[in-house]
C-alpha cells in the first residue's frame, strides 16, 4: 500500500537497494577470496606467497567489516528480512 508521500516506500526501496549492493558486494569478496586461498603456499617464491597471504587476510577483513554493515543496515523487527538476508548468505557460502 502506498503512502500519501511516497517517501516511506522510497526509502524502503533505497535501503533495500543498500542491502542488495552489499549483499553483491559479499559474494564478489567471497569468489576473491576462494580464489585467493587456493593460491596460498603454491608458488616457489616466498615474496609471492606472503603477498598472497596478505591479500586473502585483506579479503577476509572486508568481507567482515561487510556483513557488520549489513547486519546494521537489516531491520530486526521484520523476520521476512533474515530469512532473506540468510538464503543470500548461503548461496554465496557464508
């Protein structure tokens, strides 16, 4: 149902908007750093595998600091919310 304004349903678009962007944002961190951790340790070079190391542990921060966001930006009192928010996360494999 609309409201007389529309600001309410604007916003309620916008936030599920955020939401989605960092829910997008989760799972192109999580295809890194699946990538990332399969290269740790292969190459001959110390220099390398350091390097990649750094880069895995970077990924696996952002992706932390992500879903701190997200759990901020979700509503608590609608319950539809984190049932979607939780099938989002298990496709990605979180």
């Amino acid at each position: 149902m609309a409201s007389k304004t529309g600001t309410s349903d604007a916003s309620d678009d916008y936030a599920r908007g955020r939401r989605d962007g960092l829910r997008l944002a989760l799972a192109i961190l999580a295809a890194e750093e699946a990538k990332w951790a399969a290269l740790l340790g292969e190459s001959r070079s110390w220099r390398t595998n350091q390097i990649r190391e750094v880069r895995h542990k970077t990924l696996q921060v952002g992706q932390q600091r992500v879903k701190t966001v997200l759990n901020r930006l979700t509503p608590k009192e609608n319950a539809a919310i984190s049932e979607e928010l939780t099938s989002a996360l298990d496709e990605i494999g979180l």
